[in-house]
C-alpha cells in the first residue's frame, strides 16, 4: 500500500503543471489563435429573442456581438460600427458606434 502511495504522488508531481487538453494535445499559448482585424462595417444592428446582432451590408454576413450592450440603443438602426472581427468565429467586438 505505501509503495502504491509513493507512486501515485511521484506521478503527481511529474505531471503537475502539464495541463493536457481533452484532445490529448498540451495546452500552447494564444499565440495558434487568430488575432482580430479593426475594421469599419456598415450594417444593421437586429434583435432576436433578446440576443442582438448585426447585419453587414456587404455580403449580408451576420456576426455574434460579443459585448451587446453597445448596440442594445441601436436595435432597428443603420450603423457603423468600428470593430475587432473575428472571421473564425464570427463574431464581432464593438468599439465605436457611428448612425448613418
């Protein structure tokens, strides 16, 4: 029973401060993941079921407002937005709001 003890805490300590992912990788930086791009946008901001989004005109893409607060004024409206885009998981950060 000790030997069985010893083991188990020297195998925690080995792997203490490897975190693995559910995937069976290690975990890395956030240096894989995809910085957003600023971008001005022209669209219109929507409502649905309370969760707010946005419509741009080119293209017709709809983004995920990560911080819908900033849009919850402009609900109906034709805007520009000044924004963080994040293509992979479309979805946008709002830094400035402009009505057209």
């Amino acid at each position: 029973m000790k030997k069985l003890s010893a083991a188990m805490l020297a195998f925690s300590v080995v792997t203490l401060g490897t975190p693995i992912l559910s995937d069976g990788k290690t975990l890395t930086t956030t240096q894989d993941e995809q910085k957003p791009e600023l971008r001005d946008i022209k669209g219109s901001v929507k409502s649905t079921d309370g969760k707010i989004t946005f419509i741009a005109d080119e293209g017709g893409k709809t983004w995920d407002v990560v911080n819908p607060d900033t849009l919850k004024d402009h609900v109906g409206h034709h805007v520009q937005l000044s924004a963080h885009v994040y293509t992979d998981k479309s979805q946008i950060h709002v830094m400035t709001v402009t009505m057209l």
